[in-house]
C-alpha cells in the first residue's frame, strides 16, 4: 500500500477496496474479532457470579472487561486503526469518549457529593420541630 | 506521490498533487466522516442515559431492584444475539465489497433475524417484568431501566427496518455507489449498537446482580 493522501471512511478496513487481497483476510478480522469478543463477554458473566473475587472489586473489574471489548469491537468490526489515514475519525472517536466520560462520571460524582451531603430525615425532622 | 482517483468503481493510483492540493476527499469519505459524527454524538446521548441510570439505580422507592427483576440466562441470549449479528454484518460488508448479491443478501438475512430474536428476547423480558408490577411507573430505578434498555431497542428496530430498505435497494438499484454509501453507514450503525450493548448488559445486568 502506497501513502494515500486521503482518509479513511470509518468502517472501512483499507482505503482501497482490496479486489485483489481477496475477502479472506477480511473474514479472519471480523472472525478474529468475534472469537475475542465471546471470550471477554464469558470472562464478564462469570465475573459477576464467581464468588472467588472480593465483592467490591468486580464493579471495577467488569468496567475493564468492558473497556477491552469496546476495543475489540472498535479495532475489528469498525477498523479504527492508529495509521494516519485514520486521524480524523481517531480524533472524533476520541473527543465523544472525553463527552461521555464527562457526562458520566460528573454525573456520578456530584449526585454521590450530593448524597453524602443531604441531611437524614431524623434529623431534617428534628429542624422543623424546633421552629 | 500518488493520488487516488475513483473512476466508477475502480480506483487507480496516479501521480498526483501534494496532500494540501489533492482536493476534497470522495463522497464515501465524507459521508461516512459524516455518519461517524452522528454516531457519536448519538452515543453521547446514550451516555446520558446510562449516567441517569447509575444515579437512579436505588432509587427502587419499595420496588422490586435488579438483583429480583433480571435474568442474566436472557441478557446472555440477547448478548449472543447482538454479537453474532454484528458479526454477520461485518460478513456481509464483506460481501457488498465484493459484489456477491447471494452472500449479502444471506449475511442480511441472519444479521436481520438474530436482531429481531434480540428484541423478540428483550420484549419478552419486559412484559414479564411489566407482568408482575415493575412497569416504568414503579420506581425512579425502573423508569431509568426502561428508558435506557428501551432506547436501544428502539435503536435495533430502526436498524433492522433500515436493513431490509438497504436490501431492497440492492435489489432494485444494484451495488451502485450511492447504496453502497449506505450500506457502509448501515454497518457502522449496527457495530456502534454491538458497542453500547456490551455497557448495557455490564451495567444494567451484570453489576445489577453484583449489587
């Protein structure tokens, strides 16, 4: 493969369509792909029903397993590569995983902070009796 | 330096002008460029929701939690499901770029009937919850359930119509560029979907049965 001076579409596995490299290879991908992902989803359910780790572990341990296939399904279903034909949709990929890490975390934390700071309703109670 | 030029379908390496001269990219770049976009802030909304859910997950007000309501057999089902189908799409783009009508019109036809056995499942599994008193209205957890697992179900079912449009279109138009553009965005569609399940059945079924 020459430098191509154009990106990638995402999704697609080369810039050329590769009559020649024939659809084997790409099967194997797509295969390779799906033979990792069952693995890591088996790996998942038994996680979380396997008393052999401690409890308070396997939230973190399921987000890793998580975060992998996630990889799995970007680098063998969609074809996200590190080429630089690739930097565009790299870059967008990655400013929507800033977004949704954003959302989600800040979203957890603040309601956790604002948990942790509500007065119980004892006490709430105890407040307006005193009035 | 070379430069590809697209001429029908048949690409053919030239030399040609340095990158800044080269011009706009082919449609099929910009278009999926495009449709990459979409998906992801589509994803960010998702994110939204998964962020509602973790806040709201005991919030059960009384109710019934997670650890009564879910069945990992059937989250499993619906997981095989989803995973095998995106992989017969992965198959079938093979197909589509390989111009064979009987592969793809087989690939398209698994893809299409393991994603409504996905949402065959997950329907299933929602009237046995609504059957026994946890229908959206019982608690702020079960509210936040419906609404993130119904919204991607939402999302399968627009896929499968999509997908039976897209093959009548190769039916009828053919492997033209402009379907073929679709099909791309088609796929992408469904493999993005295979990515939120795999933090849907994490975060709703399997940490909902760790807790």
């Amino acid at each position: 493969m020459t430098d191509t001076q154009y990106d990638r579409a995402p999704g697609d596995a080369s810039a050329l369509s590769d009559v020649e490299e024939g659809t084997s290879s790409g099967v194997l991908v797509y295969t390779i792909g799906l033979f990792l992902a069952v693995i890591l989803t088996g790996i998942s359910f038994w996680v979380a029903n396997t008393s052999l780790f401690w409890a308070g572990g396997i939230s973190l341990g399921l987000t890793v397993l998580a975060i992998a296939q996630m990889g799995v399904h970007l680098v063998f279903f969609l074809h996200v590569t590190t080429g630089p034909d690739n930097t565009n949709n790299v870059m967008a990929l990655a400013f929507g995983v800033l977004i949704v890490a954003l959302v989600v975390v800040g979203s957890l934390l603040i309601m956790a902070d604002l948990n942790d700071n509500m007065m119980p309703a004892a006490e709430l109670m105890n407040l307006q009796m005193q009035h | 330096m070379n430069i590809i030029v697209a001429v029908g379908d048949e690409f053919h390496h030239e030399p040609g002008p340095s990158p800044s001269e080269a011009g706009p990219a082919t449609k099929r770049i910009v278009v999926g460029y495009g449709f990459w976009i979409f998906l992801l802030s589509d994803i960010v909304m998702f994110a939204t929701i998964f962020a509602a859910y973790a806040v709201l997950r005991y919030a059960t007000a009384g109710g019934p939690s997670g650890v009564e309501l879910f069945n990992q057999y059937s989250a499993a089902l619906e997981t095989g499901c989803l995973l095998a189908s995106s992989y017969t799409c992965g198959l079938m783009s093979l197909a589509i770029s390989s111009r064979q009508y009987a592969v793809t019109y087989l690939a398209a036809l698994i893809t299409f009937l393991l994603g409504a056995s996905f949402l065959a499942l997950e329907a299933h599994e929602f009237a046995g919850m609504i059957a026994v008193g946890a229908g959206p209205q019982r608690s702020a957890f079960l509210s936040a359930f419906f609404m993130l697992v119904g919204c991607h179900g939402l999302h399968v079912a627009a896929g499968l119509i999509w997908l039976a449009v897209m093959m009548a279109q190769v039916a009828i138009k053919g492997f033209r560029p402009i379907v073929e553009r679709r099909l791309l965005c088609f796929s992408l569609f469904w493999h993005a979907l295979d990515i939120v399940w795999v933090w849907l059945f994490t975060v709703v079924y399997l940490m909902g049965v760790v807790a």
